[in-house]
C-alpha cells in the first residue's frame, strides 16, 4: 500500500497505485514521503470537468481543498446543467461541451495545467486535448469514460438502459439523472445538496461519436478507478489504461460520487498523478 500525505487524505492506505507505472507505488515509505512532501510543495493549476447532469458544484470540497493547499483551481460549467442549465438546447451535444472547456481555458488564459474529466468528461477532456495541447501539462480521467474513435457515450450501454436512453433521442427529449443510490450516494446531507442542483442531460452529448484528432505530442496521463462504482465500461478502460505503459493508474476505494463522498481520497489522488 502506499502512504501519503495524512493532511491530503484522511484514509491514504486506500490509494492504491500501479507500482510498476508509478513511482510513489514502489518506493520505500522513506522515500515516498520525501516524493510526497515535494509534490505537495509544488503548485499545479487544476481545470476540473464535472460529469453528465452535475455542474461546477459538484468540485466545491476538491476545489476548496486544493485551493488551501495553494494550488490554482478552476471548475467550467458544461452548456445545459449547472448554473447554465438555462443555455441548453436541442443541439447541443459533446462537441459544445469541448468548445465550453476550451474557450474557457483560452479565456481565462490558464497554461501548463491539469486537465481532470469525471465520468462523462472523460469524452470532453479527450475533445480538448487536440484543441489547447500546448496548455495541457497533464490529463486524469477520473472514474470515466474514455474516447474511442467513432464511438459515442451510448455504445457503452446495452440492453434496457440502453433503450432507456434511446427513447430521449427518439423524442429530442434530454435525459434524467441516474438515482443517487446507484452512485453511491447515500449520505441525507449529500442528497440534500445534490438533488435540487441536478439537471437533465442534453441527449446529444450522449449520443455525438468522439472523433480522434492527432496531436503532435504525447502529454502525461492518468486514469484514476473508484473501484465502490460497480460499472463495467470504467473496469474495462481502467484494463486499457494498464495495458499502455504510458498512461499512470491507481483505484481509490470510494463511489462514483467521490468527489463529494470521499473528497480527501479524491485530492490524494489527483495530487499524485498531477
């Protein structure tokens, strides 16, 4: 197991990271806390993508926690959720949600940062890429989905909630939220705060095929499971992920929700791999 920072997560020995891909995995506790502790002093600048029907909020304990720490954090809205639920419309779909972030980070004239994509940013981080390479320092996909070249997020379901999702298409209608119980989400404070801030989903995004973009460099990357989120398509991109010597993994023992469950874990966790 590897020990970190206590003053960065709250259970560390939870982290658990892929020794051969990554250094803090295979040192010794001497030296990881020496590893640690200069990562710890050196700042990075987060640009955190929130999921399918969540917005900017979701990030408020990471956000705050980093920011104490002295990092530089900024939270995007996606179009049609959050605070800009009223913007959606029929046609927006993934390709608006990577303009969001881009012109968000060209704007705000953010360089060498950490690009981070939940769940379904994974998609639009992946979008982003290509657009901003020479701003990106590095990408984690945290507990997502990741881009396959002609597909689309809906080609990771089957069956009834496939054709669940299917039938919002059908009648150009955007989709609800999962229940909070499935993410893990049980906590009454928790479901409190989340309920009122969900938002339907514009169909679209679940539907526009990711389409590949060479870039001219490779740029660091991470893939970070929440392993308490039983899902299938994540289990198989973290095996993807593992397969490429390139890309850091590790799984954190927390739900898909963990962001706002396990903010801690979830700070542990995006610090290491930044």
């Amino acid at each position: 197991m590897t020990e970190l920072d206590p003053q960065v997560g709250t259970h560390p020995e939870q982290f658990q990271a892929n020794a051969a891909q990554h250094p803090v995995a295979a040192a010794s506790p001497s030296a990881n806390e020496t590893i640690v502790a200069t990562r710890q002093r050196k700042k990075h600048t987060f640009v955190l993508v929130h999921g399918a029907w969540f917005g900017a909020w979701v990030w408020r304990d990471v956000a705050s926690g980093l920011r104490e720490m002295g990092h530089v954090v900024t939270t995007p809205t996606l179009t049609g959720v959050g605070e800009r639920r009223h913007l959606g419309d029929g046609a927006t779909d993934l390709s608006t949600h990577i303009e969001d972030v881009a012109i968000h980070v060209e704007m705000e004239d953010l360089q060498d940062i950490v690009l981070v994509g939940w769940s379904y940013a994974g998609l639009v981080i992946a979008g982003v890429l290509p657009r901003i390479e020479h701003r990106i320092k590095s990408m984690i996909y945290l507990d997502a989905f990741l881009p396959e070249d002609g597909k689309a997020v809906i080609d990771s379901y089957t069956g009834d909630r496939r054709a669940g999702i299917e039938v919002h298409r059908r009648d150009n209608t955007s989709v609800p939220p999962l229940p909070l119980a499935y993410l893990g989400v049980t906590e009454q404070l928790l479901i409190d705060f989340i309920t009122p801030r969900l938002a339907p989903q514009p169909w679209r995004t679940f539907f526009e095929p990711f389409k590949e973009i060479t870039r001219s460099r490779e740029v660091p990357t991470g893939y970070i499971r929440c392993t308490l989120h039983k899902h299938e398509p994540f289990d198989i991109a973290l095996e993807r992920m593992k397969a490429d010597p390139r890309v850091r993994t590790a799984t954190i023992q927390t739900g898909h929700t963990g962001v706002l469950t396990d903010p801690n874990e979830t700070i542990n966790a995006l610090i290491s791999f930044a």
